[in-house]
C-alpha cells in the first residue's frame, strides 16, 4: 500500500486557500473588463479595487501603491531598473547591491547590466553583513547614480530572518533605495513597509494560498517609480500595462485578508510542530546539521543536512515515503544542484541540503510521518568516510 501523502513544501508554493477559491469562482461570474466604463466594467473594477486594499492592509501599505504583476519574478524585474523617475524628472540608479543568498529573480539583476551588481557577503550565520553594506555605500559614487540594495526579509531556504530595518538605515542614510523581498515572510512573520523602512516590496500570491501567476510590486509612495517592464494601454496606473489577470487577483486579495487573521496564534502553532520536528530529528540523528537553527527564522522552516545523504537522493527517497519536500529553492525547472545560500555561509558547497517547510494545514500526524520517514532514511545512508 502506497504510504498517505504529506505535503511539506508550502515555501514552494502553498496549496489554493478556500478563501481564494471561493473569491475566484465568484470573479470569473463576472463578464466585464476592469478598464470599462460601463456597469459590468465599474462591478469588475470594484472587485479589483477590493483586492488591492486587502494586498495593502496585509503589509500596511496604500492601496493605491499596490501594483499587480504576473508574480514575484515580475516585480523584480520591474523594480530593478538603472531608470526612475522622480515625479516627471528622470533618476538613474548607477548600481544594485544584493545580498550573496538573494533569491534567483532577484540574483539576475532584472534590467541592470551584469557589472553594475555588486554582490553583498553575509555571515556564518546567513545575515547579511551589514558592516561590508556600510563600506560598499561609503564607497559607492553617487555623481554616477544611486545606489539601490535588494535584501529578501527571510530566506527561501534556511528561513533565516534579514536585518531590513537596519540595512534600510544605511541605505537612505546614504541616499540609496531599498527593495525588499517579502515573498517567504508575508504571512509568517509581520511585515509593514512603513516599520521596513522599505521603498519597495515584493510579493506573490501563491506562496500565502492564493493561485499562482500574480503578485504585486508595493511601493512606499508613488513619486518615486520605476520605468515600466510592460508598456502599452496604461493599466495599472500605467505602471503595467496589459488587462489584469483579474480572477487572479481577486484570489490573491482574499488570501492576503484570510492570512492577516490570527497571525500571530497561527504561526505559534506552527512554530511548535516545527521545533517538534527538529528535537526528533535531532534524537533519531544526532549528526544532523540543521542551518540557522541558532539565529531569527520564520517559524515554518527547516532546511537541513544528514551527512552522507546527496540532496536529489534524500528528496527522492521522502517522496517514496509519501513526503513532498525540497532540496532549496523550487524556482529552478526542477533542478538539484549545489546550494549558493549554504556557499555563501561558508559551508561545504558539496552537503546536500534539503527543506521541510510546514503551513496552517500541517498537521502531528504529518510530523509523525516525516519523522518515521526520516529515521528510516537516516538510518541507511552510507556514513561519511567510507569508502565506495
């Protein structure tokens, strides 16, 4: 008998909420174009409007600085542009400096040049190192343009919290921009642009239950604003172009309201299963190395290391015992390779790592199942040092 299946990837993307589900079934009822004048146009339009004001209460921003994208990947693209404008009057940004365990959309740059990205070190710990932001701002040369910083709030594979407010200080103290990657903490931890000091965030849909293929990118006022990545019919307060994918973000909105409820009782709970989780892995392998597990993280993750164990094996080996879970990130088409947040903490690019994350739909008995499972494979790996 195939064992029950247990769904522990929510950081990959968490399963649609019934929230979002019931929105979306009730905005595909309605026929009209959001940009239309007419009544089924204005009713389609108020739906949206709704969705808005639920994305910017969940990160208590103004809903009129809420822009829809087709996800995160978009906004990044859309927000790291050498091109704003400062009202009407163009404003260069000469270079951005991310953090070395950024996200891959953030990794690339989106519009700058490969030698216009500066790559900011972060400790054994997996914080960025805010001594070496400081001295990469002094030393940044702002005739050229300013300065923009990208730093994810909490990591997509160790979980592990950033020091945004005070990397946001250093920033602006040296009149540069700060974009955060809010994606893995919304809905884990809370976030408030205004407390971030942030300039810009980042979000996505279905990585807090609603569907997948909308995002937003949330700015802190509207003064300042990127050059548009999609330009044509002026949507979106010409931010971006093209008709919204309007069902989408109706769903995203219900999500963002549902996971603003009873965060803090919630995220107890699912703290508790996760510490649960880790003193028996701890007990069942002693050697286990489990990342961050020291430091500030959000309360559903764990990513860790069984020596002996390569991280496409390990994956494979929980998917036969009924596990979904991830070796790092899951933005990558499905590849296994080496993780650079582990690199970039400087340790053994070669340990495989992998990622357990828990939701509101975890469950002890999805525990219990993880951790037989993880006995069981503990316990018939080939030990480090010997010999093939």
């Amino acid at each position: 008998m195939a064992p029950t299946r247990r769904y522990l990837d929510w950081n990959a993307t968490a399963p649609l909420g019934a929230e979002a589900r019931a929105a979306m079934m009730e905005a595909l009822q309605l026929p009209g174009n959001a940009s239309s004048v007419h009544a089924e146009g204005r009713a389609a339009r108020a739906a949206l409007e709704k969705a808005r004001r639920q994305v910017a209460v969940l990160v208590g921003a103004e809903p009129t600085h809420v822009t829809f994208t087709s996800g995160a990947t978009e906004a990044a693209n859309h927000v790291l542009t050498p091109e704003f404008r400062m009202g009407r009057s163009p404003l260069t940004v000469s270079r951005l400096y991310i953090s070395a365990v950024e996200h891959p959309a953030i990794r690339e740059g989106g519009r700058f040049d490969r030698d216009q990205i500066t790559e900011i070190p972060v400790t054994s710990e997996g914080a960025v190192d805010l001594t070496a932001l400081e001295t990469l701002l002094v030393a940044h040369d702002r005739s050229q343009g300013l300065p923009m910083v990208a730093v994810m709030l909490a990591n997509n594979e160790t979980g592990i919290i950033q020091p945004v407010g005070q990397a946001a200080a250093l920033v602006h103290a040296h009149g540069g921009l700060m974009v955060v990657d809010a994606v893995q903490a919304v809905g884990r931890v809370g976030v408030d642009i205004n407390d971030l000091d942030a300039d810009f965030l980042i979000l996505s849909s279905h990585k807090i239950g609603g569907p997948k293929g909308v995002g937003a990118l949330v700015s802190r006022g509207e003064i300042l604003m990127p050059k548009p990545l999609i330009t044509g019919g002026g949507q979106e307060k010409g931010h971006r172009s093209g008709t919204e994918n309007f069902h989408a973000a109706v769903g995203f909105g219900a999500a963002a309201e549902a996971m603003g409820k009873d965060l803090a009782s919630r995220n107890a709970e699912i703290g508790r299963l996760r510490d649960l989780l880790e003193r028996e892995m701890r007990s069942a392998a002693p050697d286990v190395i489990i990342h961050g597990q020291d430091v500030a993280r959000v309360p559903n993750t764990t990513f860790f290391t069984l020596p002996g164990l390569k991280a496409e094996t390990g994956q494979i080996a929980f998917d036969l015992e009924g596990i979904a879970l991830s070796a790092g990130s899951a933005c990558s088409s499905g590849k296994v390779g080496e993780s650079y947040v582990l690199t970039a903490m400087g340790c053994d690019p070669k340990l495989g790592a992998l990622r357990i994350s828990l939701g509101p739909q975890t469950t002890e008995e999805d525990i219990a199942q993880v951790l037989a499972a993880f006995t069981k494979i503990a316990a018939r790996r080939k030990p480090v040092g010997r010999a093939a």
